[in-house]
C-alpha cells in the first residue's frame, strides 16, 4: 500500500508509467500517434543536414519503403516489422548538424532518441522507438520529481499522469511532454510556497523565471500559468495592497467577480478584435462546446482526448470509463488533505484552468481553422483534450475548499489507503485496457 513517508507513492509511478509506457512505445505502429508524423520531421530537421525536405511533409516520405506510410486503419503487421528492418537512403546519407532554436529546445528529449536511434540502425522503425523512449524517460523523470516535491495533491497528480493519454504522449515523439512537465513542476513548487513549507530565496525566484521561460516555449497557452505569480505571499507595502484586494473580494464577491468577468471579457474582446470581436467569440465559443451538431469532434476528440484518444483519433476508452474516472477524479479532488490556503489561490487557481481551455480554444480558431485551414465557421477546430489534460492539477486547491463541507454532507470520509488503492486501480485498469485497444486496432 503506498505510504507518504516512505516514499511509494513516487516508486509506484515510476513502476507504472515506465512499465505502461514501454508497452505504449512499442505497440504503437510508426507514425500512428497524433501529429507524430509532424513532430518527427521537426525534429529531425533540429539535428541532422538532408536535401531532401522532409519539414515540408505532414506525413513520413515514401522512401521508407513501404506504400502511404501516413495509414489511417489497420495494416498487416509485416508493415509494422518493415519500418524496423529496412534501411532508409536519404537517412543513411544524412550528417549530423544542429539547427536548433529556443523553440527546439521542447523537442530536446526525442531529438537525442532520435540521434541515437539513427546511428544505432537507419530506419523509421527504430528512430521512432528510441526518441519515444527518451520522451518516455524524461517524461517520468520530471513528474516524479514533481509528485515527490509536493506539499499535497499527490494522489490526483498521479492520476492525471497515469491517464492513458498521458502515458501516450509520453511515449510519443511529441512536444507535448515539455507541456505536461511544466504543469506538474509548476503545480508542485507552487504547492510549496502555497503552504510556506520552505522561505522564499533566490532559487525559488530563479525556478519560478525559468518556469515562465519554458512555458512560452511550450504553447503560448501555457503563459496563463503567469497567473499564479499573483498567489505568491508577499511582504511589507504590496502585501498590505495584495491583502486589501483580497478583503474586498471577501465582503464584496459579487461585484469582484463581475470585475474580474469583464476584464476576461475584455481580454477575449481584443484577441478577436479582428474576427468579429466579442460579440462573435461568444457565437464561437457556444457552438465549439455546446453545439455538437456543428463541432462533431466535442465528444470524441476534446472530451474523450483528455483521458484517451488513440490511432489519429480512431478509436477511444470507452465512454462509461471515462465516465468512471471524472467520477473519482473528483472524489480524490475532495478528498484531499485540508490544507490552509488563501482564498486567492483557490479562485485564479480554478479560472486559471477555465481560461486555459478558452485561450486555447481561441487560438485555435485564429491560427488553425481561419489561419491554415481557411474555413468559414462559427466554432473552433484543432484543440484536442491533451492540451487540458495537464491543467486539471489546477483543481485541486477548488477540490480542498469544497471537500470538508462535501463529505460532511454526505456523512461519509474516504481514507488515505482507499484512495490509494483507487488511484492506482483505476489508472492500472485504464492502461491495460488501452494497451489492449491499441493491439486489436493495429494487430
């Protein structure tokens, strides 16, 4: 049974997500995990010199030998076993050569793998599989950190990591590894000046800058993150400013609130102050999360992307799974250890995650469905349910605000050892059965 003091929680997902993860590695045929194709390209283009301009491609060149690479349904598996075996020439003929940018440095992790996999056999095959391995390592290198540091919240981050959409970027040559890790680094750290466990020097201020600094690198999204340097304790003048603030909210929420609405709405007005303004972000926004008969990729690629969305979108945990883990999601949310934290942390720390899917949302419209692709429409397209799947740490403070009168009123107190055989229950039973989903798509 994990135990705090000795530490198991973090061995117990080191085990899962090392284990889970090689399986996902392995499993996954080349080039079948969403946009996988795209960031191969981009990272191989980071560290090796070729003519031939496989940046310019969203899906892999047909030199790897076998006939549309880029396969949206089940192949026989002699596919699978030629992206290992058969040699690619532009790769063989390649010579290694950085070209990296502050950007690449996201792609850090898989572009070793990638190297290393190169020199140890030129083919898709196994470039994939060692840059997925390294993503996979640096993935659970830094959520163990992160879960280990913590103040509190240890059970639902764990959770969150072991989501079978986690585990699947992870173990993906995706960027979206360095997303997820400044999220829980983030959540962590700020876990610790929450509950002033250790004082504030220095190293915090320089961890904290780095933070801000690689969360531009991520997504530009990710900056909502800056909010949470409001909730840091302050001292002397800008304390007592900070404070008064706070004290009015107290005595007069509903008027704070609508304050704090109208500048969001002001915020949202200015991003589409070139496409129909404010007006046009409520019609968008309405249709992308309320309107399934406009925007059909609600259920299946945002809501069902955030716990498990497999094969380019093909196929998916089931919905009653899904259904499951919000469910105990949210009693581990509940259930969680009291802890005195300030009013202020809880509200930015909740808007905080609502504003991230409607930045995200919002960008998406601007830059992918107007921008690239051109359309027309009233709802946005691109945004998928891993680029919330992170952000959910962000209810744990909501989750022990509401917690003690909740299980008062259900008369009912869920103890430490049940919630850790449900965390890991759950997240075990979630894995296996994706692994089990993923081999009879592809095999």
């Amino acid at each position: 049974m994990p135990n705090k003091k000795n530490g198991s929680i973090e061995k117990l997902f080191l085990i899962f997500i090392l284990g889970f993860g090689v399986f996902f590695a392995l499993l996954a045929p080349v080039g079948t995990i969403p946009d996988e194709q795209y960031h191969f390209n981009q990272t191989f283009r980071l560290i090796f010199h070729s003519d031939q301009k496989i940046s310019d491609m969203d899906r892999l060149p047909d030199s790897a030998g076998v006939t549309d690479i880029s396969f949206d349904g089940p192949k026989p598996t002699s596919l699978y076993a030629e992206s290992y075996t058969r040699k690619v020439p532009f790769v063989e003929q390649t010579k290694f050569q950085l070209n990296f940018t502050w950007s690449g440095l996201r792609r850090l992790p898989q572009a070793i793998g990638i190297l290393i996999g190169r020199y140890i056999y030129p083919s898709y095959g196994v470039m994939f599989l060692v840059g997925r391995l390294f993503n996979l390592l640096f993935y659970a290198g830094v959520i163990y950190i992160a879960i280990k540091k913590a103040a509190f919240g240890k059970f639902p981050m764990v959770f969150v990591a072991l989501l079978p959409m986690s585990v699947q970027q992870a173990a993906s040559l995706s960027y979206d590894t360095s997303l997820f890790a400044v999220c829980f680094v983030t959540f962590s750290m700020m876990s610790i000046i929450w509950t002033r466990a250790e004082k504030l020097n220095w190293k915090w201020a320089l961890g904290l800058g780095t933070l801000v600094g690689v969360s531009y690198l991520t997504k530009s999204s990710a900056l909502i993150l800056l909010s949470l340097l409001a909730t840091i304790p302050a001292k002397g003048h800008l304390r007592a400013l900070i404070d008064g603030f706070w004290g009015v909210f107290k005595k007069h929420k509903r008027v704070t609130f609508l304050l704090i609405l109208l500048g969001l709405l002001g915020v949202f007005g200015f991003i589409f102050k070139d496409q129909g303004g404010l007006l046009n972000w409520f019609q968008v926004m309405f249709n992308t999360y309320f309107s399934t008969a406009k925007n059909t990729n609600l259920d299946l690629v945002v809501t069902s992307g955030i716990f498990g969305a497999f094969g380019r979108f093909q196929f998916y945990i089931p919905e009653w799974l899904i259904i499951l883990n919000f469910i105990l999601f949210a009693m581990l949310l509940l259930s969680e250890k009291k802890v005195k934290l300030q009013l202020r942390v809880t509200v930015i720390s909740a808007l905080l995650f609502v504003m991230n899917i409607l930045l995200t949302s919002s960008i998406y419209y601007i830059t992918y469905t107007h921008g690239q692709l051109g359309l027309d429409v009233s709802w946005s397209l691109g945004e998928q349910g891993r680029y919330y799947t992170p952000f959910l740490l962000f209810l744990i403070p909501l989750g022990i605000a509401c917690g003690e009168d909740f299980w008062k009123s259900v008369s009912l107190k869920m103890a430490e050892f049940l919630r850790a055989r449900l965390t890991f229950f759950m997240a075990g039973f979630n894995l296996l059965l994706s692994i089990v989903l993923i081999y009879l798509y592809w095999y």
